[in-house]
C-alpha cells in the first residue's frame, strides 16, 4: 500500500536529551494509524516533528513523496491538517468565524464549504454562540474542525480525546471515522486510551521512551489477541486431524503447541484426542486486551493509563 507519511531515523534533541531515538514509520495512505504511548513516550514531540512545528535532529520525513529537507514540503504540508496540543479556537469567536479564520490563514478563496464542515464536526447547530461557553468535546470537534479546513489529505491530532467523557469519545469517534470514510483522510492520532483507539484504528505503532516498540496493522494485532487456547499436546499431527475432524479453526504455534481459536468444550476436545491417542498436556486461555499486549511490550507491567 502507498504510504502518505515515512519516517527515516528521526531524532529529536532537547538539550542534551535524546527525546525521539531513531524513528522509522510508514504511514499507509487512507489509515488510521495510532501512535500509543503512555505519557512522557515522545507522541507529541514526533507530531510535533512532522507537522514542522520543529526540526528534526537528525533522520528526515516524507510527506507525500516529498522530503522534508525539500522546499517543497511547505507546499505538501498545506495538504495536511493538525490538532497537536490544545485546540486553537478563539473564545469571543463562533464557531462558524473560528474556521472562517482558519479559511483566511489558508487563503482559501471561498467560504461555501464551511456548513458542510461544520456539519461533519456536528457543530452546525451551534449558531451565534461563542467557542467560549462550548464544552471540551464542542471544542475538540472544533479544532478538528480547522485542522480539516482546506480538506487535508492527512489529519493529525494528539491525543484528541483526552478529558473527553464517554459521550465526548463517541462523538469524536464516529466523527473520526466518518472522515475517514468519506473523504479518505488518512488520520495520525495519538491516544494512552488504548481500548478507544482499538475501535477506530486500522494501523498502530507502539511508542515507549521515544523508541518504536513495534509497528503492526490492526489485522494483525487482533490476530495476535485473538481470543484462543493454546493447547500442548504429545502428538501435533495427530491433533490438527481432530481439530479438522471437530472443524475447529487452529494454528499450529510450535513443535508441541496449537492456538484453537473457537470456543472449545475440553471435555469433548479430550475425549476426541484420547481416541486418536494423543496426549494433551496443558491448555492456557489466550484473550488479550489491547492494553495488557502494549503493556507486554513494553515488559515492565507499569499501567500507561
Ligand atoms: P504526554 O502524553 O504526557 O503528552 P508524550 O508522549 O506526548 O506525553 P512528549 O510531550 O513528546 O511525550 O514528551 C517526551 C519527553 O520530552 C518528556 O520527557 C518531556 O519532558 C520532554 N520534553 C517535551 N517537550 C520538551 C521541551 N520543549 N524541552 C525539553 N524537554 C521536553
């Protein structure tokens, strides 16, 4: 798949600490890619870096095809949208004059298209009242709202629904996804609510003290969480025959192991082993959250919420 963003060694320095180490990223074209981290990982400093509000270190990025140590990046970089740290929006402003604002700054030549964003942020029914009395979700969606104007290719937003409650992260949520459906902006969104991003996002990469733990598609990781039984056996072969026979989905994992994904009834499993002589040694339920795999993977069982 074409990828809208790559990253290449990016380093960032404040001082004399090493705050991003070595960042290598393909960001696929059309994704909704989370970077999950828990505080002080680096998120904000890396969308900080690839939104060019700084400049790397050292490593370079590719937005669009084009390098950032290309002069042109300032022109691609008008094709993406951000929302990094807390939303721009002028209180004494509506909502309507806040992205009529961001229109001007843009210099968009026309301001026919601001209802239609406005709708897609559901903030079309907010009339004359000021961004000032709006509640946190209101503003996040406004912010998003001007990050979309000029109807970016690419959406990047920092941690957009932190301090939001339930009803807040539903919003942003669906509103998310229906960006991204209905305009293939691919979304960059940084989050610590990892079972939230879980329902929205397509790709992830896992972000600890400024390194990229690993980077892995939602397809995958939900494969690697799927709920399952790890089963031990004496006999691998003989076992996938019973498992075949039972028509029970499984992948055999090791010499002597086998994740059996239904939901298995042991006694039948058992029973229908021991008639082909087969041994089973031990079974381990397998069923991991989102969180507790990040938490695997950073190794050192500290809660990131
Ligand atoms: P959070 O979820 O808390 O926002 P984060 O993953 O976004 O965390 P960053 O804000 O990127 O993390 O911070 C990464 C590290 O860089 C932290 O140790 C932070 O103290 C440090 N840092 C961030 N900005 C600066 C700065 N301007 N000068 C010096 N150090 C900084």
């Amino acid at each position: 798949m074409e990828n809208i963003l790559t990253t290449e060694k990016l380093c960032k320095d404040y001082g004399k600490n090493r705050i991003l180490k070595d960042i290598s990223l393909e960001i696929p074209k059309g994704s909704i890619f989370g970077l999950i981290g828990r505080n002080g990982a680096g998120k904000t400093t890396f969308m900080r870096t690839i939104t060019g509000l700084q400049q790397p270190s050292s490593g370079t990025y590719t937005l669009s095809g084009v390098k950032n140590t290309d002069p042109k990046i300032s022109r691609v970089r008008r094709r993406m949208g951000a929302l990094v740290e807390s939303p721009g929006v002028f209180r004494n402003l509506t909502a309507y004059d806040n992205v009529k604002l961001q229109y001007i700054n843009l210099g968009l030549p026309s301001y026919d298209s601001i209802p239609d964003l406005l709708k897609l942020v559901c903030l079309d029914d907010t009339g004359k009242k000021p961004a000032g009395k709006f509640s946190l979700g209101m503003k996040q969606r406004l912010g998003i709202a001007i990050a979309m104007a000029g109807d970016p290719d690419i959406l990047v937003l920092d941690e957009p629904i932190n301090g939001l409650d339930p009803q807040g992260i539903i919003e942003i949520r669906e509103m998310l996804l229906n960006i991204n459906r209905s305009k293939g902006t691919t979304i960059l969104i940084s989050s610590h609510i990892l079972d939230e991003l879980g329902k929205i996002a397509t790709d992830y990469a896992f972000i600890d003290n400024g390194k990229i733990l690993q980077s892995i598609s939602a397809d995958e990781l939900s494969r690697r969480t799927r709920k399952a039984a790890r089963v031990t056996v004496s006999d691998t072969p003989a076992m996938c025959r019973v498992l075949d026979n039972l028509s029970f989905e499984y992948e055999v994992g090791s010499d002597d192991s086998i994740d059996v994904f239904t939901d298995i009834n042991v006694t039948k499993l058992v029973m229908a082993a021991a008639k082909e002589d087969v041994e089973i040694i031990k079974i381990i339920e397998n069923d991991e959250s989102l969180e507790s795999y990040f938490i695997n993977l950073i190794g050192d069982g500290e809660t990131i919420r």
